[in-house]
C-alpha cells in the first residue's frame, strides 16, 4: 500500500474544510446557546442585570 504525497492529503483536507466552513456558523451558535443557556438568560436581564 502506497500513501498519498503530503500536497495532494492538503489539498484534499483543505477541500473538505472549505466546503464545511459555511455549516459551522449557525451549528456553533446553537450549540453555545444550549450550553449557556442560564448565562445568556442572565445577561439578557434588563430588569435585573447583575443576576
């Protein structure tokens, strides 16, 4: 078995990561949504901000 020469593995990794970088944003955000929740809660309280 033969590997791949290291330019065509790059270029093939930075293919793949190019093509998921536009799905990271909104994934990343829900995910740190859900795993902040009381914090975010605590800094969206106008009516009681220091928590």
């Amino acid at each position: 078995m033969t590997s791949a020469p290291e330019e065509e593995v790059r270029a093939t990794a930075l293919d793949v990561a190019q093509s998921l970088s536009g799905k990271a944003g909104s994934t990343l955000g829900t995910i740190k949504s859900r795993l902040y929740t009381e914090v975010l809660a605590t800094l969206r309280d106008t009516t009681n901000p220091l928590g």
